[in-house]
C-alpha cells in the first residue's frame, strides 16, 4: 500500500538487525573478552578433566573431577608463588626503582647494541635520550599523581582474575548442554549436522590454540631464565616472564619482549647483550619452524599478513585483550567459512544429480 517492497523491506531490517548487534558487541566488547578468555581458559583445562576422569572410578562425578583439577591448578600456583613469585617481585620493585637513574645514565646507553649502519649516530641518539628525560622530569610528580587514578580503575582486572576461573568452571560443567539446547531451539533440523561439524571444529580449534600458546609460553620462559641466569644477567626471572608473556601476542609479542628484556638488561650493566641476541635469533627459528608448527593445530594457521591485520584492528577494538583474542576469531570465521563452502558444494552435487 506504501509502495515498499517486501523483500527490500526485510532486506533493510536484516541489515538494521546485523548493525545491532555489532553495536552492541562494541558496546559490552570488556564482558565479551572476559566470557571468552574464560572460554579459553576451559579449553585450556579439558584435557586434565579427561585425564582425572579416565583415572577415578566411574560413579565420581564430572564436577567431582574438575574439582579435583581446580584444587591441583590452585596448588600448582601457590607453588610458583612460593618458589619464583617472591623473586619476581624482588626483581620487579629493584628495576622500578632504578630504572629512571639507568636511563639517565649516558654509560648504560652506550652498551645498548646498534645495528651497524647506526654505529655513527650513537652519540646523537643517547644526547637526545638524555635530553629527552631531562626535560620530562618535571612531569613524573603529575605522573605519580595521576597513577592513583588509574591503580583504582584497574582493580576490576584484578577482580577479573577471580572472575575468569568461576566462569571456566561453568563453562566446562555446563557448557554442552547450553550448546545442544541453543542448536536444537535455533537451527532447522536439516542444518543441524552443519552447524554440529562446524563446533566440533571450533572446538578442537580453541583447544588445540589455547593449549599452544601455554606451552610456547612455558618454553620461552624456561629458554630464556636459563639462558639469562647462566650469562649473568640481572632481573633474569622478571625478564624470562616478559618472554613468557610475549608469546601470547603471535609476531609482534615475542619481537617486543625481545627489544625490551635486550634494552633493560643492557641498561641495568648486562655484559652480553650481543650474546642475547644471538640466543633470541637461534631461539625464534626454534620456535617459529619447529616447536609451534608440531604443537599448534593445521587450523590455527592463518596468513601472517592476515595475522597482523588482526592485531592491529584488535589494538584498536579493545587493546591488548583484543590483539590476543584477533587469532583465534579470525581462526574460528576461517573454520566457518570453509566448512560452509563445503556444505554449500555438497548440496550443489547433490542438487545436479
């Protein structure tokens, strides 16, 4: 009557409707990071439930053995904080509290490692260092200020540490169920095989991802503690963390932690910075094309051109949980790009004969 096509009409409110939601993820982009790094956080324990479940009686219950795998994760980290944990924090107050008189310190600029073609504008680059933090030292008193305000924003991601474990735990105890429900309420029947293969996948995809990153993780810290505790360098296990911590961001993360425990090191008087270079180089060639391609699954490999625009769009949606979580969004559409299009070439065999 209005002259308004129908099909343009529910066209526009698919488009209205899809607009929506993708507003609405940005909006509440923080919660959905959190649900989905507790996700991942399940993934990472699955195995180990399997595992208690395959050695105690069959009448224990599901939830009796994540239990079981919680209290061995919660003594796992109280071990660490006990052994490690107080040494770190050592470390960590030593280096905050000397880091502004090494970087005004024109003798540890000069033992930094340049690339040869640098060599010639050494001088230049430590007088303008120097100059830059001499004129800046008027603002650390309105920094220190200022850092109060932030200390309180960032006691939700403290509380986020808590919050992140109860949600896995749900997550694990009670997660199939919510997925067969919301297939069987939401997709037609004939669909239903479809979109089961597609989870399974993804499934196996977080799994195989997340279980990857913490034992790349666990192996550059012990490479790295080992390494800089032998060579005599200072802050070694703070520095074999901050390696740890960069395998989490693929490409630029371990490129990152290697500039800054290189550059920290130098300037707190380590006395094989070169030598650290050449472990770093021999030990992402280790990493990179040997340890990662046998660990990480066939469908986690992504183009790394694909890889760095996800962590810089990822920077920009929600920081550095966003660059962590671009792998595996981009792994998972990936997954369910290919296993459409097969479904979709099936049917067209199916349809010609």
């Amino acid at each position: 009557m209005l002259g308004i096509d129908p099909r343009a009409a529910r066209a526009a409110w698919t488009v209205f409707l899809l607009a929506l939601l993708v507003a609405t993820a940005y909006t509440i982009r923080e919660t959905l990071a959190v649900f989905v790094i507790a996700l991942l956080f399940g993934y990472l324990l699955t195995p180990l439930v399997g595992l208690v479940e395959r050695f105690t009686p069959k009448r224990v219950s599901f939830t009796f053995a994540l239990a079981i795998v919680y209290l061995v994760l919660l003594g796992v980290i109280l071990a660490m904080a006990l052994t490690i944990g107080g040494r770190l924090v050592d470390e960590a107050n030593s280096l905050a509290a000397q880091l502004p008189s090494l970087l005004k310190n024109g003798h540890a600029l000069d033992q930094i490692p340049l690339p040869s073609w640098l060599e010639p504008a050494r001088d230049r680059i430590v007088q303008n260092i120097q100059d830059e933090l001499n004129g800046n030292s008027g603002n650390i008193l309105p920094f220190i200020k200022s850092l109060g305000g932030h200390v309180i924003s960032g006691v939700k991601y403290i509380l986020y540490i808590f919050i992140i474990p109860i949600l896995a735990f749900f997550f694990l105890k009670d997660g199939r169920g919510i997925q067969e429900e919301i297939v069987n309420s939401l997709v037609d029947e004939n669909r239903r095989p479809v979109v089961e293969s597609i989870l399974q996948d993804v499934d196996l995809l977080l799994g195989e991802y997340i279980r990857a990153l913490v034992l790349l993780a666990i192996s550059g810290f012990v490479a790295s503690s080992l390494f800089l505790g032998i060579s005599g360098a200072p802050y070694a296990i703070l520095l074999a963390v901050i390696s740890a911590v960069g395998e989490f961001l693929p490409v630029v993360g371990p490129l990152g932690a290697g500039i800054v425990v290189l550059l920290v090191s130098s300037l707190a008087g380590y006395s094989h910075p070169i030598w650290y270079l050449l472990f770093w180089i021999c030990f992402r060639i280790f990493q990179d094309y040997v340890f990662s391609p046998y660990i990480m699954g066939k469908g986690v490999k992504l183009n790394p051109m694909l890889v760095l625009f996800g962590l810089f769009a990822g920077e920009q949606v929600a920081g550095i949980i966003g660059m962590f979580l671009s792998v595996p969004v981009l792994a998972t559409l990936r997954v369910v790009f290919v296993r459409l299009r097969r479904a979709r070439t099936k049917d067209l065999i199916g349809a010609s004969h």
